[in-house]
C-alpha cells in the first residue's frame, strides 16, 4: 500500500445526492449492512500513531480523533494495522512491541499502552467494526539487520526461518516452522481481544525471480514440478490455517485478505482479467481468485487502485472481474478505494479531484456481488482533504 497528501477540493452537493441516492443497489434493499470502512496504518507512522515515543494519553487522543472522524462520516469498520513488521501494538507473548510505538522495538511505549485494547473499545463504543490487520512475513523494511531486531523478535531467535531479498528481511513462506508462526500470533490476538475480525494486506513472496528459497525448496517441495507453484501452495497453505484457526477458537470473528487488484493478465492466464499489470498470481505466488473460490477467506478486498479508464488496469474491468469471481460464493467482496491518490497536483487528471472516487462509488453501487468498500488511508480521510469534505455532506448512514 501506498500514500501521499492532498488538498482540499469541493464537489458540488447535487453530484454527491446522485452518488448517494442512487437506487439500483439490490444489496442496500436487503438486510445486510453494506461494510464501509478504512486502513488505518501505523508502519513508518503512516496514520497512527503520528510520531514515535508519544505519550499514552497522546496517542489516546490520536486514537479518539480518527476514531469520531470515522463515525462522523457513517463509516463502520476500521481496519488497524498491529503487526506492520514482526511487532506487535499489543503486549504479546510471541512478537516485541513495535518501534513505532516507542521508538526501539521491545520497548514499550508510556505506560504499556495497549494500542490495539484501546482501538477495539473505542470502535465499538461507537458502533465501528474493527479488524486487527497484521503483516505475516515482513521482518525489516531496509538497512536493518537481524541483530539489530529486539532480542524476542522470532526472525533474530530463528534466522534460518529468514532470507533477504533487495535489502530487506523476511520470514520465508516457504517453511512450516513460519507458517506456524505466524498462525500462532493470530490465534493470540483472537484468544485475548474482542476483534470483529483479522486481516492481511497484499505482502506475500517479495518477487518472482528470487533463489533465496531454492534449498527449502529441496527440503520441502518434492510433490511438486515447479519452484511456482510450491510457492503458491505454501501461501494456501498459510491462508487455509489461518481461516480454520480462527473459527476453531471464535466462529464470529471474520477473516479476510486485501490482495493486489490483478489476480493475473489474461494473456498469461486464460481466467484472469483483460489488465497488462502487475499479477499477484505469477509474481507474488498469491492465488487470491482461489482462495474466494474455495471460500478459505470469509472476505476479500481488492486494491483496486487505478482510474476509470486507465488503459492498462481499468477500475471497471477489475470491479466486474472480482464480482465474477465472488459470484455464487460466501466470500464477501469488498473494494479497496486509493483515496490518496487524490491530489490537485496529480499528473493524472483523473485523480485531481475527488470526482473520481464518486464515479467509482456510482459504479460499485450497481454491483450487487460488492458488499462494500475500504478507503487507504485514514490520512486522506481527516477534515480539509478532498474525499471527506465530500463524504460529510452527505455521510454515509
């Protein structure tokens, strides 16, 4: 996931009724709550919190005003992200506490503060779902070695379960011992905190063309013809035992994934989508499209990041793609919505204005297989930038 600024910009009221009233929506004539959320990162301080080593009460008051600007705006769910990089927002028996809390990783913040204890209470006090958003292979980001990690951080207790590619340091998929890992740390979260569901974003093997994992390849992918699809079966794998994990322990709480927008180009892939970009299937070993098919995920959001129009990956092909998709299954489709790509110096048009983002919202609410929609990044949603100072006028209720 990405982000940049914005400025502020105003949409005429007439456009946003259009937008809003719109009745074709079968979804909205039916029971179900249509999920209308945000990301709220906190790796490299992204949203939250806004700086390292803040006081509690500080961050409490961070936390308190996203959260009244979320409700403000008739959104429901918050996607909050509490394990960005082998670190935890939360005490946790397992991962350091994160350095964007404190400032050093394994340290903790002022007064132990429990970021994500304070985030679930806050949410649901104001009626908000809140899905605890974690990272499961990313250990650094760059120019940080593993003796440099805090010393209880799993990937500096067991390098061999790490291998790095471009400068940076992951856990490999690759091996059970991970794989365990990682379910393990959910399962925590689960066991000890009242989340409404959790959520992974579109990390997953770092690059196509990578020897780092040859030898467990070896060890481990003998039933197998290619390197490829090993990989890919090492992420099932990860995905399946997550989702049997978490409804083992609390069959209400939701499970879902935030893939790349492009499952694979049809010229590569005879199912996939008429887009020309950058494929999670054959370059990340992510097969999402499978994982809604056989319903191993309880929600899938797309990042649908690019314009109406953009030849080589347009909004609309990719939005009925992954309703085809969905179609006939009891994952739930949402969208991912690039907000922050909107900016009055934008060097494409389209996103110079919040216009776009309501011609995307028209369309997904012609959808019926689309069961909502999620805005990146919290940043993009605070008082002044342009998507906000259209969603108040007419919120989300």
């Amino acid at each position: 996931m990405k982000f940049s600024k914005t400025t502020n910009i105003i949409i005429p009221f007439f456009l946003i009724v259009c937008l809003f009233n719109t009745n074709n929506r079968a979804d909205e004539n039916q029971n179900e709550k249509i999920l209308r959320g945000v990301w709220v990162s906190t790796v490299s301080n992204i949203d939250f919190p806004s700086k390292r080593g803040l006081s509690a009460e500080e961050m409490k008051n961070e936390a308190d005003f996203m959260l009244d600007i979320i409700q403000s705006l008739g959104l429901n769910a918050v996607f909050l992200q509490v394990r960005p990089m082998g670190d935890a927002f939360y005490p946790s028996k397992i991962y350091p506490w994160s350095a964007f809390l404190s400032g050093k990783q394994g340290e903790a913040p002022d007064q132990q503060f429990d970021a994500l204890a304070y985030w679930v209470e806050g949410a649901h006090q104001r009626g908000i779902q809140i899905h605890a958003w974690i990272n499961p292979y990313r250990v650094t980001s760059g120019k940080i070695t593993l003796d440099k990690l805090a010393i209880n951080n799993p990937a500096r207790l067991h390098p061999e379960w790490t291998f790095e590619h471009d400068g940076k340091i992951y856990l490999n998929p690759g091996l059970p011992e991970v794989r365990e890992l990682v379910v393990s740390g959910i399962a925590e979260i689960v066991q000890n905190y009242n989340v409404d569901g959790i959520h992974i974003d579109d990390y997953f093997y770092p690059a196509r063309k990578m020897t780092q994992d040859e030898e467990t390849f070896r060890q481990y992918g003998g039933d197998f013809n290619n390197i490829e699809d090993w990989r890919r079966n090492n992420v099932d794998l990860l995905i399946q035992m997550i989702h049997q994990t978490i409804h083992q322990i609390n069959p209400n709480v939701v499970w879902g994934v935030s893939p790349a927008g492009i499952w694979a180009n049809q010229p590569d892939h005879p199912l996939g989508s008429q887009t020309r970009g950058n494929q999670t299937y054959f370059n990340l070993f992510a097969d999402s499209r499978s994982w809604v098919k056989n319903e191993w995920v309880d929600y899938i959001i797309p990042q649908i990041y690019w314009h109406i129009g953009f030849k080589i990956a347009d909004f609309k092909t990719l939005v009925d793609w992954w309703a085809d998709v969905a179609e006939g299954t009891s994952t739930k489709l949402y969208i991912g919505m690039a907000i922050y790509r909107v900016n009055s110096k934008s060097k494409t048009p389209e996103w110079q204005t919040a216009d776009e983002i309501k011609r995307q919202l028209d369309y997904i609410r012609t959808k019926k297989q689309v069961r909502g929609t999620v805005f990146f990044t919290m940043n993009d949603l605070k008082p002044g930038t342009p998507v906000y100072e259209m969603l108040i006028k007419f919120p989300f209720k």
